[in-house]
C-alpha cells in the first residue's frame, strides 16, 4: 500500500473485510461489543488490540476504516473521526490546550471557528492573537517563545486567502509552537499540509469527502503519539463520535472525491475565467486565477485553485440578492463541497454575527457572494451566472 497512488488509496486503503468477504465495506450498526469472557473483556479494557473495539463512542470497525483510509490519503501516521467539523476543529484545539497557554491564529476564519476561539478557548484562559494570515511579518512578530498553538485556515473562508503553510510553520516551529490547519478548502485532493509541516490537519467531512451533501463528519489527522495520547481520550469523554452510518458514506465518498473535486475545480476556473472583469462585479476571488494575491502560493502549494470561488457585486446587499434570487441552476445554501454548486451570502449568514468592523477587516462586504462549484456542466453555471447578473 505504502507504493499506492491517491486514488488507489481512496478506494482501497484502511478496508476490513468480515468473514462474509463483503466487497463494499459493511455498516457495523451496534453500540457495543461482545466479549467471549469475563478475563476476555477485562483484558480489552485494559488494552484494546489494534483491531479490537469495546463501544462505539470509543471506536467502530466502520469508522476505523474510515480513518485508516483518509489518514493513508492524507500522509499521516493515524486520525479519529468526529461527528461533524467544528467537532474536529473544538476537539483538535481543546484536547491540546490549557489556561495561560497562548494561540496565535490568522484572523479570516469560518464563524464557527472564531467562536471556539474568542468565546471559548478565551473564556478558559486561553489567549488568543489574531493577525492577518497573508502577512508573514505579522506572524513572525506574533509568534513568541510563549506561544504553544498556530492555528489557520489554508484557504480562507469566505475571501480565499492563501496562507503560505511552509513559511508560517518554519516560524511556528522555530519558538516550538504547533501548526494546526483547517484544510476543508484544499481538499485532500490538493493537500500536501503534512509534507508542507503541519502537524495536525483537520476537515470537514461534511464537505468534499461526503460531497453529495448526505451527512455530517470531521476528521483530525497527526502524529500516532498525538491521536492516541492527546486526541482520543478527550473525544472519547466528551462524545462527537461519528456515527458507523455516516462513516460509511464518507468511505463511499473519498472513493470518488479525485474524480469530483478536479471536475468541480475545472469548472471553478471556467467560471473565474467568465466573470473577471464583469462589469456588475466589483472584483472576482479565485485562488487559481492570475488575478489573485496569492496565486503564485496556490499555484505552488496546492497546483490548483480548488472548488470554490466568491464574487462582490457592486451594488452590494441589494444586488448581490437580486443574484442569487434570479439563478436557476445553483441553490441558496451554506454548505460547500456539494455535487450541486451552492452559492451562500456570508455577512447575512456564515459570518452574520461578526461585528460590521470585523466583517470590513475580512473583506466580507455587503455584494460578497461565495460559490461552490458542483457538478453541472460548466456552460450551463456560466450562462445561469451571467443571466442572474444582467438581473442584478
């Protein structure tokens, strides 16, 4: 396996096949485990063999395979799932960090992941230091030899700022601080996170590995010794496992996710191609775009923009819903990484609880639209886009 391709790994990598050599991986729907005798279970509480369980919020054959198979995938030494991705993202964090330890964190992040940081993590004693992600001055002035966690987004979320992960873990590891990345953007499909120096990568499974928007789940990945030591006794006590039924479509999904995600990524560029320079449009973010600020970084740390792209109509709030209410083939949602293309207005919702100074900090303007790309043709999203405009 160590010789395997990506996408052999995807379909391949972590399988545990019952007596009845199933050829699709099966669904262990149970709660628990049954032990042969009473020495039998004593001893697997006392230690559990690789391949042993004792209950499902501790582990599950499902779940292990997955597991087994995003951590092959991802180049890391093993990972435990969660059952959802701020559940990773929360777990990650909490499971490492105490009170008067110190995070330094890029400042454009998901909602979700600034409330762990600013409300919780802060609200335990945990300091937090926010800068501006794309200024490795500002992170090399931020990270001090009191600092114990750095913590970004490789692909931020909603603007699309590219964090440069192989400079900011040089200086994160330099003061022997650890580089915690939330990599939903990337994909595992462009990730090279680990070879790049993290040393924890979390995602969403929600997003691109499920991909047809049927569940929930999240995975952290790192070191054996941090997975096993740090990670699984805080998530065993304090209970986000993933459900086996949704571990099994998350299998079902990473099966498929190259296929897609280059599709998804290919019509991504299309469309950034189509839309620059639109006259509605105030400007057009997108990674792999010649236009952006970092794509020379997203060209050499990922070799593709990704799925996702974002748009700021000129005449903001008013016009950016005329938009999205005019589209006739992409649907009014906040997920991301869908077979289906998503279009989301962030200061209305994702980040609506952000403070209008924050939102102007971000970048997250009134006309900002995000759109993840599906798997509709690409001529067909450019001419319902276009239309939709002329209506805006």
């Amino acid at each position: 396996m160590t010789d395997w391709k990506p996408r052999t790994r995807a379909v391949h990598a972590g399988t545990r096949r019952s007596q009845y050599g199933e050829v699709s991986e099966a669904i262990f729907l149970t709660q628990g485990f049954v032990y042969d005798s009473a020495e039998a279970a004593a001893q697997r509480f006392e230690k559990a063999g690789e391949d042993e369980f004792i209950y499902a919020r501790y582990g599950n054959p499902t779940v292990a395979m997955f597991e087994d198979r995003i951590a092959s995938l991802e180049g890391a030494e093993a990972a435990f799932a969660t059952a959802s991705g701020m559940a990773a993202v929360s777990g990650a964090l909490m499971s490492m960090l105490k009170a008067g330890d110190r995070v330094v964190s890029a400042r454009a992040l998901f909602g979700s992941c600034l409330y762990v940081l600013e409300e919780i993590l802060a609200r335990y004693g945990v300091e937090i230091v926010l800068v501006d992600g794309t200024d490795l001055e500002a992170w090399e002035q931020a990270i001090t030899p009191e600092t114990d966690v750095v913590f970004f987004e490789s692909v931020s979320n909603p603007t699309l700022e590219v964090i440069d992960i192989e400079a900011v873990v040089k200086l994160a590891h330099a003061q022997n601080a650890k580089v915690v990345i939330d990599n939903v953007f990337a994909s595992p499909v462009y990730s090279r996170a680990f070879e790049q120096g993290a040393d924890v990568v979390i995602y969403s499974a929600t997003k691109h590995i499920d991909g047809q928007g049927r569940a929930m789940g999240g995975v952290i990945l790192g070191s054996e010794e941090y997975i096993r030591k740090t990670v699984e006794p805080y998530l065993k006590h304090t209970g986000p496992a993933l459900s086996p039924f949704s571990a099994w479509i998350m299998l079902k999904g990473l099966e498929t996710i190259e296929l897609r995600v280059r599709a998804q990524t290919a019509t991504a560029e299309a469309l950034a191609d189509a839309l620059s320079g639109h006259p509605k449009l105030a400007r057009a973010i997108y990674p792999g775009h010649a236009s952006h600020a970092q794509h020379d970084l997203c060209m050499r740390q990922m070799g593709k923009g990704g799925t996702l792209l974002a748009i700021d109509l000129a005449g903001g709030q008013e016009a950016a819903f005329r938009f999205l209410n005019a589209l006739q083939i992409g649907v009014i949602s906040n997920n991301l990484g869908d077979a289906k293309s998503i279009l989301t207005h962030p200061a209305t919702t994702t980040h609506q609880r952000l403070p209008q100074e924050q939102k102007d900090l971000l970048g997250i303007t009134p006309g900002l639209v995000r759109i993840s790309v599906g798997l509709e043709d690409a001529d067909d999203l450019i001419v319902d886009m276009l239309q939709a405009l002329d209506q805006a």
